[in-house]
C-alpha cells in the first residue's frame, strides 16, 4: 500500500490549536533549517523541505485548515494543493517569499512555468485490473479573464521597475541570498517582472491569475500500483506572464480488497477448508477478479499450501501481460463439536497411529532423542 503521510501539524510540530502566526513561524525555520543548500550532504534534507512546505499551504488556508481537520489528507485531495514533490526549491521559494523579506530565488518569475497539482484517486482492485476513467473537479490558478494575466486593469499602463530597472532581478548582500551563498535574488519591489503595475486588476489584484474550478477526465491506466501516479501534462496552474502550465499529478490509491491481497502482478486469496476436504480431498470454490473457479484439492493437502489459478491476476502496466491467482488453503479447525462427530473423531484417534504422516514420525523421532539428551545431561551434573 501506499506510504501514508505524515499529519501536517507533526509536520511543521505544532499543536492543532496554533495560531496562523506560530504556524508561520514554525514553518520559515524549518524551510530555513532543510534547505537543500545547507544539507549538501543530507538527500532527505529536500524531501523534509517540500513536505514542509506543503503542510505549510494547507494549514496557513482558513478553508483547507479546515477541511483537513474534518477529514484529513482526503478532505485537500483535489483543493490545489500544490505537488511539491516536483517543484523545483527555488520555486517553493518564490511562492511564499513574502515569509523571507521579499526574496526568492536567483530567476525571474517571468521564465517560471505554472506549478503543478496533485489530486488523488480512489480505485477497487477490480478497476485495477480492467482501467478505469475518472471524472476530476479540482480548484487552480487559471490566467484572469479580466485582465488576460497581465494583473493590470484593462486600459492601464504597466510601467517599468525603478528598482531593478525592468531586470527583474536585483543584487543582494544580505537576507537569503548571503546565508545560501547566492547575491543575484529576484526583485523584490516587481517580484521579477521587471514591471511595476500603477492600477491593479479588480478581479485577481494584480496577480494576474484567480482561481477557478477545473473538470476534467483521466484515463487510469490497467495494472496500475497504488502510489504510482498519472501525470496529465498542461493541467496544473497558469505560469506567469504567460508561460506555461504545470502538470497535474493524479496519485492512485487502491482500497482493499475482501477477498484478494496484491503481490506485484498475482493476487492472493487465503482459502479456508475443512479436515475432512484436506484429507480425502474434494473440489472447492474460489472467487476470481471475474467471477469464480474451481480449484482440486487433492488428499493430503497441509494447511498453508498454494495452489496457481494460471492469468487470473492483474495485467503488468507496462508488458501487459497477466499475472496469476494464489490460492492459499488453511485448515479451519471447527471450535464445537457436536457428541456424534466428538466418537467418530475418538475412534479415528485409536487408528491413527497407524495413519501418521513422515513429518509427524520425524519430528516425534527428533523430540525423543532431544529428550534423552536433555535427561543425561541433568543427570550428569
């Protein structure tokens, strides 16, 4: 199954009852403290960063904070939430550089694609082995219609940066910059657009993005994993001044199953049969992803052992080819016996001798010579 993660609070090691400004705080010295550029040596150092950063999204939105308290990590599924996990640090940076003075990375805004989503979708075993479509409704950035992304109100002028002189980037000696050895920092009077807009747009505030609610439907492929994700190229957030979108990554997640465990491409199915049917054998019934099959229990059978239902599993996502069944049988011992079926066992247990498997003599054989030898041992001391 898919590794669960961690509590957005654990995260960021605050109570549930924290204010925006604690949480704010926690999370600028954790970024500081994981940053990539201070932990060359640490590869989770990045990992820590981003699952920061994301804990911090959901839990300084009054609307996601609260989603998430009342449902957890499924009641964000969906809300854009950013995927973190393939954004580059320096553009984590640039999304909440208001927290450190202003200053982002080394790069204009203006070259930054849009940011990638995430969503997750739940799928039945069943739907894994067939594929399935899904229909997303999910929130994002989407450029503004009003001002067509420019952030300016229609008819405006946009004038030119008097800090950075319409670079886009300034050159620091302190801040962020000096503590990760950078000087060239993104502006932060025009944030790197190297404009400055004199009338802002009434609808995003000169943004020049506003969110809005997408729908959409993806393909899952058959054979997929949970955890594994599809990536639908050109449905994450609009970029700045127009360049290009994100992605948006749908994470699978597989709900379990009543009757079948998955092993890569085989499933398996714990069977449960009755002394009687694993001595004298019989011919038993077993779910399949498709209906039902028979499966011939020969005499002897022990408990535990498997039995193969040939491409009865799962298609492998890439080769497509299927995999198998497992049928693992065990032997119910029943809890009560009625006084019939107590004589008939009694009288089979005085034949029974008789009857002991090579297993059962081996191992008595063992246990009597571990016994005798235990019994000099404590007599020669």
């Amino acid at each position: 199954m898919m590794s669960t993660k961690r509590d957005y609070y654990e995260v960021l090691a605050v109570d549930k009852s924290a204010a925006s400004d604690e949480i704010k705080r926690s999370y600028r010295k954790l970024a500081m403290k994981f940053h990539p550029d201070r932990n060359k040596d640490n590869p989770d150092a990045e990992v820590r960063f981003k699952e920061a950063a994301e804990a911090y999204e959901v839990l300084s939105d009054a609307s996601k904070r609260q989603r998430y308290d009342q449902f957890g990590h499924a009641g964000v599924s969906g809300s854009g939430v950013h995927d973190f996990s393939h954004m580059g640090v320096e553009d984590i940076f640039s999304m909440f550089g208001d927290l450190f003075g202003g200053r982002g990375g080394g790069r204009g805004r203006s070259s930054r694609r849009g940011a990638d989503l995430q969503t997750t979708v739940q799928m039945t075993l069943d739907e894994v082995s067939n594929g399935t479509e899904r229909t997303l409704t999910f929130e994002r950035n989407d450029v503004c219609d009003e001002c067509a992304g420019s952030g300016a109100k229609p008819g405006s002028q946009l004038q030119s940066c008097s800090t950075c002189a319409g670079y886009g980037q300034v050159e620091q000696a302190g801040g962020l910059g000096a503590i990760f050895g950078r000087v060239i920092t993104t502006c932060p009077s025009c944030r790197g657009r190297g404009k400055i807009i004199s009338t802002p747009c009434g609808t995003c505030r000169g943004a020049g993005r506003a969110p809005g609610e997408r729908v959409l439907t993806v393909q899952v492929p058959a054979g997929i994993h949970d955890g594994q994700a599809v990536r639908i190229r050109g449905e994450g957030e609009a970029g700045a001044n127009g360049s290009s979108r994100g992605d948006l990554h749908c994470y699978v997640s597989v709900r379990e199953h009543e009757f079948f465990e998955r092993d890569g491409d085989d499933i398996v199915c714990r069977v449960p049969i009755t002394f009687t049917q694993a001595a004298l054998g019989a011919t038993i019934e077993v779910p399949t992803l498709t209906g039902k099959a028979d499966v011939k229990i020969p005499k002897g059978t022990q408990s535990g052992q498997l039995f193969r239902l040939s491409r009865q599993g799962l298609p492998n996502l890439r080769s497509r080819r299927t995999g198998d069944e497992i049928v693992q049988v065990y032997v119910e011992i029943p809890r009560r016996l009625s006084k019939k079926q107590q004589e008939l066992l009694r009288d089979y247990s005085e034949t029974e001798g008789n009857a002991v498997g090579a297993e059962t003599k081996n191992f008595v054989e063992k246990l009597i010579d571990y016994i005798s030898n235990k019994d000099t041992t404590n007599q020669g001391g």
